[in-house]
C-alpha cells in the first residue's frame, strides 16, 4: 500500500468511512487550520487473513486483497474529498498500509502534534480503528489524542474543561488546556476534584516516606493558583475560572462536560515500564463524557521510574 514520507508534526486523523470518523475529519480540519499544520489521514486495513478468517479456503485470496484494497482507496479518497470540500487549500498527506490500524497509528502518533480519532468505527473490520481500540491507541500514543464524541448541536456549549491535581505533573495537561482555549477564543474552566486531590498528595508523599495528611481544601487552592501563574502570564486572552469540587473527578469531569465544547484530561508515562499509566479517570471520561475529550500524555522528559 501507499506509505509516502509524513512530515513531523501534523495533525493526525484516522479514518474508517464511518459517520465517527467524518465527525474526526472535520475536526482535524479545522485542528490544522487553527494551528497552520499539515493533515495526515490514515487508515491501516490490517492484513486481509484476519478479514476473512472462517471463510472457505477455496477462496481467491488475491482477489480478496484486491478488493479490500479498492474498499481501502475509496475510504481514503472520500475523507479527502471531505478535506477539499472543508478546507481547500489545507496541505493533506496520506497514509494508507495494510498493517494493524492500532499499530499504524501509534507507530505515525509518534511524530504527530495531535491524533485525533472518532469515538465508533463501522462494521467488524474498520471497527479496529475507532471504537473497540480508541482506548487502546490512547494509552500508548506519545501525543495528545482527541477523540470526537457525537453531541447535541443545540445545546450551549461552555468552552473547555481540564481537570487537575494542583501538582506539577498536571501541568502539560494545563498548558494543552490553555493553549485550546487560545485559539478556540474559549473560555477555560479549570476544575480540580479535590477527594482525588488528597489521595494524590498523600500517595506522593507516602513514596518519600511522609506520612503526615494531604493538604486541606485551602492548601490545595492555594497550589491551583500556584500552578497557574506562569500559565496566565502566557495566555492572558484566555478567560479562566477555577472550580474546586467536592466528589469523584470522572463523576464532576464527565457531568460538567455536557455543557462543554472539550474537555482534557492526563495520563502519566513511568519510563521504567516504558509505557503510559491509563487511569481509571481518564478511561471513565472517555467513555461517557458529552463532549469531545482530549488525552494528554505526559512528555517523555517529564517521566520518572518508579523506585525500587
């Protein structure tokens, strides 16, 4: 199939031909557009055996990678299409491989601004790109991932939603946030569940072998607008409004994203296992938030082993 050289930092869109990966499409479209990146649009068709697994053996095997190949080219030429009619004059590259559609694009997400992927795929075979393995592909991509939950047009959207801790490792999660905002001309809402909030500080503490209490609830305010300084000084065009909540954050993160336009979440990489720790959180949100969500990893430098 077509592997043609991609450049670094695109906005990465995978596509299946399903209405879920139009929703991601157009979103990355105007992702690219916002930013002024290129677009890349992929779509791994997987190998043509496990397609066909169960069928006679009788069959053309040629014949089948033929035609899975011609499904392969028409969903590609009809997400471009989407792109020409949308945004004509954006710069699209294609990457279009008969490899695993998890592998593809975790292999592509490593060179990529943002991957963005739609929350359902179509059908037993395209659904291994969106759907089933949204999740999968979230953990273990080294950029930030959207997926595009469908919404009610008609419902008053209230701009974008980060949740946080108040420590230092949330703060790529708020810099991606604020960044958003920025160039949605959004208003941010910064919310910090502050049950969860304790278990972290104490957690943290514990691993130094501190055993004294997490912080009260004006300690952790004070921690928030700590986090937030430096973030205000760089995007002072960003209006934003910090809440502290009492209860679960998937619970506070997924009710007040009903009224939302994006919402961002963390995960956070341990280099020891060399591979993302997807928490419960994050998991809960993607499943039922109501607006799109964005997955934000912690960068590589950031990370630390876990100690002995």
């Amino acid at each position: 199939m077509e592997n043609p050289e991609i450049p670094a930092g695109g906005i990465l869109a995978g596509v299946d031909g399903s209405p879920s990966s139009a929703r991601a499409v157009a979103w990355a479209v105007d992702q690219a557009l916002a930013e002024d990146r290129p677009l890349v649009l992929a779509h791994g068709m997987g190998p043509v055996e496990s397609h066909w697994m169960g069928q006679s053996a009788a069959l053309d095997h040629r014949a089948l990678l033929a035609a899975r190949r011609e499904e392969a080219r028409r969903v590609m030429d009809a997400a471009r299409a989407q792109v020409t009619g949308r945004a004509p004059d954006l710069v699209v590259h294609e990457a279009l491989l008969a490899q695993d559609p998890r592998e593809l694009l975790i292999a592509l997400a490593s060179r990529a601004a943002m991957l963005v992927l739609g929350s359902h795929g179509r059908g037993p075979v395209t659904s291994l790109l969106l759907g089933s393995v949204s999740v999968a592909v979230t953990k273990h991509a080294a950029c930030p991932v959207v997926v595009v939950r469908p919404r009610r047009t008609e419902e008053t959207r209230g701009g974008v939603l980060v949740g946080t801790d108040g420590t230092e490792r949330s703060r790529h999660t708020l810099e991606f946030a604020h960044r958003q905002a920025s160039l949605r001309g959004l208003p941010l809402t910064i919310m910090h569940c502050y049950w969860d909030a304790r278990s972290a500080f104490q957690a943290a503490r514990a691993r130094r072998g501190d055993a004294s209490p997490g912080p009260d609830v004006e300690e952790v305010r004070l921690l928030v607008a700590e986090s937030l300084a430096e973030l205000a000084d760089r995007f002072p065009e960003v209006d934003v409004r910090v809440e502290l909540v009492h209860g679960w954050a998937d619970d506070c993160l997924i009710e007040a994203s009903k009224t939302m336009d994006l919402m961002v979440v963390g995960t956070h990489r341990r280099r020891a296992l060399g591979t993302i720790v997807y928490g419960s959180v994050a998991f809960s949100v993607l499943e039922h938030a109501g607006c799109v969500v964005a997955v934000v990893p912690d960068p590589v430098e950031d990370a630390r082993p876990e100690p002995a």
